[in-house]
C-alpha cells in the first residue's frame, strides 16, 4: 500500500500531547546563559538623541546593555532593501522599535533594568499612521509598478455601467502561539550556534552573520519546529535572533530572548493594510470589460518585504476572472508602523478581497439590468477564465488546468445556493433584528516564490545500517506538517514504514542557501528535494543488489523492487533482503548510504520590469460559499454554515491538508470579521493582547462547515500530483466578507459600499446606520475603517 | 506545599507569589505547560487543579478544573492536586483525550495542544451529561486548526471516556486515586499560612498572608490595611501583584462561598413574597447557572446566558461575584445585571459590618467605597419577579470570551398599560457600569408603546459618556445603546 494519500499523524503528534515536544524557550538552559530583553521606542518619528545606558548596567545583575553602536557589523538588514536598523540609529520610526538590547542574569534583573534605560527623544513630527496620510504626504517604499494589458481607456469608454469604488482592508496580526524566539550560543573558534523560531534559518543566519561581521560559516542556525509561523516569523525572526547573538558576542556566554505577548504584538509587522481604488465596466452581459485599479499598501517603516507583496496583490486582483483591459499599478506607502511582512497569503488576500468587493458591487449595480447575470455568483461564472479562450493572466501566463467552473458549479449545487439566496433575500425583507447573507468566493493562487531564484531546496537523507532513515531539508516545520508528508514521501521512495524515517532539525550546517518556508511551496521544493535524495540511495542499493544476486548484466535498476521494508528482485520475488539487512551489508561493501538531493521548480520567469512572465508553477483552485447572520441592533456577525471546495490535486496527507485547508480558513475568517488592529494617535498599538486583540474561538467555527477536495489527477510536474494548500484556504474566507456586503445590498447599494474589512460589528453597524444616506465617490475616496477613523486625530 | 503529578512538593517562601505556570517552567523544569498570552486568554497554560474534598463532606469524587496556570498563584494552590501534561499520561498509555487528538490531527503546532488535552480531559472527567464542546473548549484558542480536528477528537475522545467510565474508571480518577494523596491533604492546610521575608525585621509586612477563617482575614487585614486582596486572581493576575503590599490571599474561605435563598431585606408592601438570593463573596462564575436555575424560574435562563459569555471555563472556575464587584471594571460583566436588580453588598472588618447598596459602592473609574479593614463578604441579590421584564445583552467583538462594548441589563414591568420599575443599567459607557437613572425617568409612568422606548433611548445619552477606546468608539457605543432601549419593547412585545 502507498504511503502517499494516508492520513498518518503529525510526526510530533505524541510530542505535543504530551507536552514533550520542545520549542525555543523550552530548551534547556547552559549555565551560563543570560536573559537577553529589549527597549523600545515608547515614541514614533522622533530623534533619537541618546540613550543612556549607566543606570541600567548599575542593576544587580545586569551583564550588558548594548546599542546600535555596539554592532560589529552591519546596522542595517532588510531582505531586499536593507534598510531596517537592527537598533534604532539617530531616530525612531515607530512605537515598539528596538532601541537597546539588555543582557542580565536573571529574569529580575532584566525586568528592574528595562526601566532603567532611559531614552532622550525628540519629536520630529506628527506620526504618519495610515495610508491615506501617506498619500497625503507622498511617503513612499516603493516606485509605482505597474501590469497592464490592452486599452482601459477605451474599454472603459465602451463599457454598458462604469462603477467606481474604494476597497479598504487592515492588517491582521499573527498570533503564532510561540512569540518569537532565539538562544544563541558561542562554540569553537568563533562560532556561533543559533536556535531560532525561524521561518528562514538561512536568512536567520545571513542577517546574523553580517551584523556580527562574521563569515557565513561561523554562524549556525537551527530550528527544530516553530509554535506557529504564518509568515510572521519569515523575515521578522531575523531581528530577535541578532539581539541574542550580539548579547552572546558581547559576553562570550549563551543568550537568551523570548519576547513577552504584548511585546511580540508591539514589536513585530503585520499583514499589510490596504487601498484599493478602482474603476470598472462591464457590458450588458456582465462581462468585465475594463479594469483600472491601484493598489497601496501600508509597508510601515522600513522595507521589509513589502513590494514582494505588493507585487503578489497585483497578480492576484485578477483571482478568477479574465480581465482584457486592465490597468493594475501599485505602491508601497511608508507610515510610522512596524515593518509589515509576510503573513499566509503574502498580498493575495489583500488582491483577491479587493477584487471580490468590486464583483458584489458590480452585481448590484447589474441587478435590474435587463439580461444581465442575475446574482453575483452568476456574475463570478460568467467572468471565470476559460478553458481554451479567455485564459490569458493579465501577466501573460495561461491559465491551463483550470478547475474553476467545475468547482464553483459543483458548489453551488451542494449548497443549495439557489435556493438558499431566494429565501435568505426574502426572510431580509420581513426580519427586522436578523439581516442574512450569502455569497460564494473563488479562489485561484499562484504557486511559487515569485522571485524565481528562490524556487529551490535542499535535503540531506542519512540511512543507517539497521534500516533506520534521517532527514533534513532546508522546510522548517511549523505545524503545518511539512516534515510528516516528507516522510511519507521518503518511506514510499525506499519502500519502508514511515515510522523508520525520522525528520531531523533543520539546520544550516546541513541543509545551506535555503529560501524560507513559505509561498505554499514547502512540499513541493522540500519535498523534491528530499525525494531526489532518497531515490540516489535506492539507486545505489539497487546497483548493489544486481550485483549481490548477480544480475550485473541487467542495467535496468527498476528490476530491484522496494517495497514494505523488502529489497526484492522484481522478476523473481523470492530473492528478497529486508531492507535493515540490505543497508548493514550494502555499509560492508562501501556503498554511500548517505546522498543530498536538489531541486529547482522548472520553468518559472517573471519580468518584474514588463510586468509579464509565468512566475507559477500551477494554481491551486477553491471556492466557498459562506452564509452570515447580523445583529442589525448590533452588528454582531455570526457565520452559521460554510461549503467548500477545493483543488489540491492528489493530497500526500488528506488529514494534515484538511487541517491546513480548515485552519487557513478559521484564520481567514479572524482577518474578515474580529481581528481588528487598533492604534492610538501617537502610533501605538492598542491591541497588543488577546484580551483586545480577538482571533475565533471554538464556537466561531461554522456550525455547518463542510470541507471537500475537488477530486482532480493533480498536476504531472509536482511531487506525488500533490498541490499546495498552505495558504489558498485563508483566502476561501473572503466569502464571509463577501456574504456580509451581499447582507448589507439588501439593505441598500450604500450599505454594502461602506464596509471596510475587517466587518467588525461596529464596521457593520455604521453602514447600516448609514444604509439610506447617500454615497458619492468623493465621499468613498475620503471613506476608512471605523477603526481608523478617530485613530489619526489627534488625542 | 501542593501536590504535583502525584507527588508532594514544598514550595519555597516567595515563590508563594510566583504564577503557577512559572513555578512549573522556571521552578520545577516542567516545560510541558506552555505560555502563549500570559493574561488567561488563551489556555495554552491549562493545568488540572483539585482540591481535596473536606474530610467531613464525603465526597470520594475529585473535581478535576481546568486552571489558567499563567493567572494562578502558588499560594493559592496550597494543599490541591496540580496535574500538568507531564502527569497526563501514563509510561505505557496517553489519556482519551491525548489519544483522540493524535488520531484526529488535532494537533498542528502543537504550542497550544497541551491546554486543549488537559481542559478536554477536566470536561470529560467533570461532566457526566454529553459536553457542549464549542463552549467547554471556548477558554481555549488554537491559532493552527481551525477547530474541527479538536472538536472532533474531543467527541471521540468523551466516546471512549463514556465507555471507560461504564466499566468505573475515569482517566483521572484513575490515574490519581483519592486514597493515594486525600489522607495527608488534611488538617495542616485549614490551618492559616503567613509567609515573611526571611531577612526583614519582625515588624516588616509579610509577603503573603492565606488565613484560615475570615476572622482571621479580618484581624490581618486590620494590622495590614494596605493589603491586596486575591480572590480568584482572573484580574490581578493579569498584571501580576503588587510586590510591595502584603498579598491576603482569600480563594479558598469556603464560608465565603455559600449562598442562600431568604425573604427580601425590604419587602414591598402587597408584593407576594419577594426572595433575596445571598450569594457569597466568592461565588464562583461557574456555580451561578446552576443557582439560578434552582432559584430564578423563568429569568434563570436569560441570566446564565449571559454569565455563559463571560470568560471561558478556566476564568469562570476562578472569577468570584465578590472580586466582580470590589475590582469595579467600568464593562462590569455582572454588574449591570445587579445594579438593575438593587442589588447590595455586605462589608466586614474586624470591629463592624454593614450593608451598602451596589449602586453607592462605585466612586469612580475602577474605584469602590470600601474603608480601610474591609472586606466584602456577602451580595443580596433581590431576584426578579416572575411577571417582570428581563433583558440582558452584551455587545462584544467577539461572541464569547470577550470584555463587551456594551452591555445593557433592563428590568422593568407592566402595569394598566404603563411602564412601571423601570431599572437600566449599562457597561463599557462610562467609568463605572451604572444606573440610566435619567432615562428610566422618562420611561417610568410612560404608555407601553414603541414610541416611549424610541423617546427614551433618544435621552440615553444624558446618562452616559462613553469613550473612544481599543473596543469601539464613542459614536458606536452610544449608537449600539440607543438601539438596544429602542428595541426593548419588541421584548416586552414578544412576550405580551
């Protein structure tokens, strides 16, 4: 029986029931490890004009307090700009910058000085806090990009109903359970061991090695598994990871930082705000002839990885739907915030929500058009990509294996949308306390690093005489079980139980020049890899076997079968090994039974220059169909049932994907409705804990929620014809914002325009409140999150 | 000295003060309980508390409960039975819970499972009817999930548990036997603890003070005014507690946690028999559902639905109606509830008692009448009739385990058509919950129509002054509440 397609256990399964499971902070400690904690900035945009430091080195047990002129090396880091200080340098940006790095020996003492350090701090100015004071302000990260194809003007012109609007999104915090985490260690000659809750231990050590000056090769990073990534620890990980490291080069002893919750939320990035204006025609029949957008995003206060996002919403605001005539630009906007940064999606979300807002509103404006698509999903299908024609990206890739129609049809059907829309749209007229919604949301994700030179991976297979296996790839796991489909995959190559394999940390001693985990694409470059590996070693073992059964003559080593812990001659069963015995006499006769594999995802170009190229692999393809009830008194949101569907082609681990499929669209559903960033005028978040900072619950969870793969071959070029599913379920979510603008169109077009993502009851409530006053496009550009609204005045 | 996984263990001087879940990861190297938020709003650092049933009760059965450990005290641990995940399994077999979790991939990180294993294995232990597993997992948040895998393994795993107790052996009392750690849990720990600082002078305050009785609480708190009274610990455990002030730790007077039923202080002339319900001080959350039902006929289930959404299981263990009242947060939870039923409070101190009505006690943004030496003791409840009006709603961002925006309890009846004993009171719209005494004015003597609500609620705003805070601005919150007292009529409709 393959091992492909079983819903094994999480590899650490055991270990996290039982607790034994380790993360950072749980390591155990050297003796003489210090305590390693950071000073922030209490201020955004000021001059930073001295930090004094005596008062703290004064506490009791307080070894170090270190500032950026204390940094052997580089100052700044950034992974494409390197702009970001690792200590605030002259200013400081934003409320929660680290300023200075305390090393004490114990909690206490770290605690007693981090009131000691003292900042002198002058105002430069009013902090800018949102993208429209930005704009304002014309602050910007980036150049204006731009994608575009055909001739907006002209369509537009030509086009039956012209509709304009303004989408606006928030960020989302991460929330990974484990705040960010690092213990460096100084070893021999120099060296320096890192373990770090780090998405990217390969940046982790590239930012590390440069801040201290040192070569490459006397920095180690190791990650074992993280309490949770999302993207949040992708480059963000880098910066707690250099506080350790220059405490620990400072001191000469091992150090330790693990920020507090609150500090975590303060200090690190979040998913980028965004906004969205547009502009779009469609004709009589509902197709989208033209489509103007532009697109900025809040990038916060230094680079970070902020126009790869930008770039990704762009390629995404097409989701599903082929677009002609389309004019797609977008730009960073620089505010006094924390760096913003990946989070799963990485800008898709952003695009993708973007573009579904501009569908409901477009499907109101059609709905007593004559002939026109008479809902919005009949709107969504009749704008899908086509199979032969009309399936041209606005970036130039073909759309090929595209799943879409079958999808949305076949959901539609199994949620009753008919049906269910008729009642829902009547029961609104009669209700006066529920309003009820329902709307279905495509999805179609790229898969790959857009930046095609990261499109690669590593993976070191170690088989030991008894039959046993270790592996390691560059893919950290973060519970979202990269390491147990690894094995999965490993066993199946050398035919063995996968309990014999086991997934090793990743370290950069081993597995070097890894790009992140990220993009979705772990298992599809990790897992490649490490297949490529596994496969050198059954070669070897083959080419062995032929020998010891003297079949040199025949070159064909597929004549030697591996399969349930056997080595067995194909054509004549009996003559079989177990495969513990074939590795311990194989090791005698000086066969390697070690071998790296690598793998490069072929065929991926993108010209960011031209905006045209085929940056993706495949899409991965979904739907959902999400039905809200709002508290019209209120503007509570509850969603009470859920349908999707989706395309991962031929799932490794259906249990694990079914939890990355689930949980990404839990997440989602936090960032469309309760998760809410709040920040005063001076800059600093107010929502810095779970008490005020609210991600679903148990009983958030549709209490219908069905979940179904699209039964599909998969794609030839994957490992196993399996897809990725990391990230495109968070954007299945966007329906529930999609069900609460349909909620809202049924009060009026008004109401439905002036809701803003995330739909927080008081988000709704406004609209509602403001549902039969008039909304003119001057008014829209001028529009914001409530929760913006009185965060920019003054205090 | 606790018990720990089975074992006695002594816990040294200060680290009294120490939160448990420190105590377990710095203390003891137990790195199993994990710490995720540090202010009880996750439950990633949920251990198993018990509490060694009284000699005189009886009682053979242990109530397992799910504890924030991250909130919790050391001392106020003295003498239970902490389980951490470390003590869950067994060498040779993992509890239900643990088991159906593997099984059901309810495990992604893996950060957050312990929590979830060790508050499934309390509900399955504690419950005996088929658990709501939506609610009793609410007091935990998985970031990796998304819930499904969880509440599917807590199914199978109460399936299985079902079984297992069939055949009389649920996990835990299994696995730590009454007999193994009762014996010796006995009389040393009714007897008052006060912990000093070794080096300090005799005359120095004391670190940590766990008295026996509440006299003795009194005659501590006489001698050390300037005292922190910890009850249940859900809010100052938050911050932590003020190293520099004598800690009187008082959760576990169980004289202060009784209740009864007693005819109203001041009974109305004519009314048939009004009852007061006496809760004391430290009446946990969790208790009040099952006290109302017994107690409040047809407003017991418009109460606990509320109570149901204040915190998760961990904080209702834990929270006390007592600690509600005296740390006088301005959203109340329980507090406008109380205001409109004229709730009172009973204050002792070592030489005198008296009786203060609730709406005199607050004097101010998280600020109470109390005088020095005092603690609060007792909370009349004068329960609603059955012909009265009850409405109770909280407006959050989040449905459950979440502080509301707003929250309006309205009490109120009919009478010849009229309004009459109109009581409003509300949350999170000014410093202290409070009284719409003006608004009730309006609406008391009026005509029970559509239009009296709407012209009252029009007036609200002479009543409060909301604020623009990280859960809702001012205009939202004054908005939400004029609509809510608009649509109480549609209440009193509903039921006509």
């Amino acid at each position: 029986m393959s091992h492909h397609g079983q819903s094994l256990p999480h590899e650490s399964a055991r270990g996290h029931v039982t607790g034994s499971a380790a993360f950072i902070d749980d390591l155990p400690r050297r003796q003489d490890e210090l305590f390693v904690g950071v000073v922030t900035s209490p201020q955004a945009n000021a001059r930073l004009l001295c930090v004094h430091t005596a008062e703290a080195l004064a506490v009791p047990g307080v070894v170090a307090v270190l500032t950026a002129r204390d940094i052997p090396g580089a100052t700044h880091f950034g992974p494409l700009v390197q702009d970001e200080p690792v200590l605030a340098i002259d200013t400081v940006a934003y409320v929660g910058q680290p300023v200075a790095i305390i090393a004490a020996e114990s909690a206490a003492a770290l605690q007693a000085a981090r009131a000691c350090v003292r900042l002198e701090l002058e105002p430069i100015a009013a902090p800018i806090l949102t993208i429209e004071q930005a704009l304002a302000a014309q602050r910007f990260l980036s150049a204006p990009h731009v994608i575009a194809r055909g001739n907006v003007v002209t369509a537009l012109a030509s086009a039956a109903i012209v509709r304009r609007g303004v989408f606006h999104c928030l960020g989302q915090e991460h929330v990974y359970f484990e705040t960010q985490a690092a213990v460096a260690t100084p070893g021999d000659d120099g060296q320096l061991q890192l373990h770090v809750s780090t998405q990217g231990p390969s940046e982790t050590q590239h930012v590390v090695a440069t801040v201290l000056d040192k070569p490459l090769h006397q920095v180690i990073c190791t990650t074992r598994r993280l309490g949770g990534g999302f993207g949040g620890k992708e480059t963000q990980a880098n910066l707690p990871a250099a506080c350790a490291a220059l405490a620990a080069h400072h001191t000469g002893r091992a150090a330790r930082l693990v920020y507090e919750r609150a500090e975590d939320m303060r200090i690190t990035g979040k998913r980028h705000p965004f906004r969205v204006e547009w502009e779009a025609g469609v004709d009589a029949s509902g197709t989208m002839v033209g489509l103007r957008v532009h697109l900025y995003s809040d990038g916060g206060a230094f680079t970070d990885l902020s126009p790869s996002v930008m770039d990704r919403a762009m390629l995404h605001i097409d989701n599903a739907y082929y677009l002609e005539h389309v004019h797609i630009e977008g730009r960073v906007c620089e505010t006094h915030h924390a760096p913003a940064t990946a989070f799963r999606g990485f800008g898709g979300p952003q695009g993708i929500a973007a573009m579904e807002s501009i569908m409901q509103d477009l499907a109101l404006a059609l709905r007593d058009l004559p002939g026109a698509p008479r809902h919005a999903l009949a709107l969504q299908q009749h704008n899908l990509y086509g199979h032969d024609d009309r399936n041209t990206t606005p970036y130039g890739q073909v759309v090929t294996d595209n799943h879409l129609p079958d999808i949305l049809t076949a959901l539609a059907d199994e949620s009753d949308f008919e049906a269910r829309l008729a009642a829902i749209e009547a029961e609104n007229r009669r209700d006066s306390r529920w309003l009820r919604g329902l709307a279905i949301a495509p999805v179609k994700f790229g898969i790959s690093f857009v930046a095609t030179f990261m499109n690669q991976a590593n993976a070191q297979v170690l088989v030991y005489p008894d039959g046993t296996v270790q592996v390691s790839t560059g893919g950290t796991e973060m519970g979202q079980g990269l390491n147990t489909k690894i094995r999965q995959l490993v066993a199946e190559v050398l035919g063995i139980e996968p309990v014999t394999v086991a997934m090793m940390a990743t370290s950069t001693d081993k597995n070097h020049n890894t790009s992140p985990t990220a993009a979705s694409a772990s298992t599809d470059l990790n897992g490649a890899a490490a297949v490529q590996a596994a496969t050198t070693i059954r070669d070897r073992l083959a080419r062995w076997a032929l020998q010891q059964w003297g079949l040199e003559t025949t070159a064909d080593l597929s004549r030697i079968g591996f399969a349930q812990g056997m080595v067995f001659d194909c054509e004549a069963p009996d003559r079989r090994l177990s495969f513990a015995d074939a590795c311990a006499a194989a090791r005698f006769a000086r066969v390697d039974l070690g071998a790296r594999g690598f793998y490069a995802t072929p065929g991926l170009h993108f010209d960011r220059s031209t905006g045209r190229g085929a940056p993706f692999l495949y899409y991965t393809q979904g739907a959902a169909a999400a039905e809200v009830c709002i508290d019209r008194y209120t503007g509570m949101i509850r969603v009470p049932r859920v349908d999707l569907r989706i395309d991962i082609g031929r799932s490794i681990n259906p249990g694990i994907d079914r939890g990355q499929i689930i949980g990404g669209f839990v997440q989602g559903l936090g960032w469309v409705t309760t998760e809410c960033l709040v920040y005063d005028a001076h800059g600093a978040v107010l929502t810095d804990s779970l008490c005020t900072y609210k991600v679903p619950l148990a009983s958030d969870l549709p209490a219908h929620f069905s979940c179904i793969l699209h039964d599909t071959e998969g794609p030839a070029e994957t490992v196993a014809r399996s897809k990725a599913v990391g990230e495109p379920p968070l954007m299945l979510a966007i329906s529930v914002f999609s069900a609460v603008r349909h909620a809202l169109g049924c009060v009026s077009p008004e109401a439905a325009q002036r809701v803003c993502l995330p739909a927080t009851a008081e988000e709704v409530l406004r609209a509602l409140s403001l549902a039969h006053v008039p909304f003119p496009h001057d008014d829209a550009m001028q529009w914001t999150h409530s929760a913006t609204s009185w965060q920019g005045a003054p205090a | 000295m606790v018990w720990l996984n089975g074992e006695a263990r002594v816990v040294a001087g200060s680290d009294a003060l120490l939160p448990a879940s420190s105590w377990l990861r710095d203390v003891m190297h137990l790195h199993g309980t994990k710490v995720a938020c540090g202010t009880g709003d996750c439950g990633a650092c949920t251990i198993l508390v018990a509490t060694p049933p009284l000699e005189a009760s009886g009682e053979t059965v242990v109530r397992w409960q799910p504890v924030n450990s991250c909130l919790r005290l050391m001392v106020q641990l003295h003498g239970c039975h902490i389980v951490t995940v470390e003590g869950l399994a067994t060498a040779s077999e993992l509890a239900p819970a643990q088991r159906a979790m593997m099984a059901r991939h309810a495990s992604q990180c893996g950060f957050c499972t312990p929590g979830f294993a060790l508050t499934m294995t309390a509900a399955l232990e504690s419950d005996p009817s088929p658990v709501n597993w939506r609610d009793a997992l609410a007091g935990n948040v998985c970031r990796c999930t998304g819930y499904a895998a969880l509440l599917e393994a807590a199914t199978q795993a109460e399936a299985e548990a079902v079984a297992e107790a069939g055949r009389g052996a649920r996990w835990m009392q299994t696995r730590y036997p009454l007999g193994s750690w009762q014996p010796q849990a006995r009389g040393p720990f009714e007897q008052s603890l006060i912990v000093t600082r070794p080096a300090a002078p005799v005359t120095d305050a004391p670190v940590v003070c766990r008295p026996a009785t509440v006299s003795e609480a009194l005659l501590f708190l006489q001698q050390w005014p300037q005292s922190q009274i910890v009850a249940g610990a859900t809010d100052v455990g938050v911050d932590g507690v003020d190293h520099t002030r004598p800690v009187l730790s008082i959760d576990h007077l169980t004289e202060l946690a009784e209740w009864s039923v007693e005819p109203a202080l001041e009974p109305a002339a004519g009314a048939e028999g009004p009852r007061t319900l006496v809760l004391g001080a430290l009446t946990r959350w969790r208790d009040l559902p099952e006290i109302l039902t017994q107690m409040a006929g047809s407003h017991a289930a418009t109460m606990s639905a509320l109570i149901a959404r204040v915190g998760g299981p961990q904080i209702r263990a834990a929270g006390t109606v007592g600690g509600n009242i005296m740390t006088a947060s301005p959203i109340g939870d329980l507090l406008p509830l109380l205001l409109t039923l004229n709730a009172s409070v009973e204050l002792r101190s070592a030489h005198a008692t008296r009786v203060v009505p609730l709406q005199a006690m607050s004097v101010g943004y998280r600020a109470v009448d109390r005088r020095s030496g005092e603690l609060l003791t007792r909370v009349f409840v004068p329960l609603p009739r059955a012909g009265e009006q009850l409405r109770l709603e909280k407006v959050s961002r989040r449905h459950d385990v979440d502080i509301a925006t707003v929250s309006l309890a309205a009490r109120w009846r009919e009478e010849h058509g009229m309004l009459r004993d109109v009581h409003l009171a509300v949350g999170g719209m000014g410093p202290a919950a409070a009284r719409l005494t003006h608004t009730e004015g309006l609406l008391n003597g009026a005509p029970c129509t559509a239009a009296s609500w709407a012209a009252a609620a029009e007036r609200c705003h002479l009543d409060v002054t909301p604020r623009s805070d990280v859960r809702g601005s001012a205009s939202y919150r004054l908005l939400v509440l004029q609509t809510l007292i608009t649509q109480l009529y549609r209440a009193a409709e509903a039921s006509a």
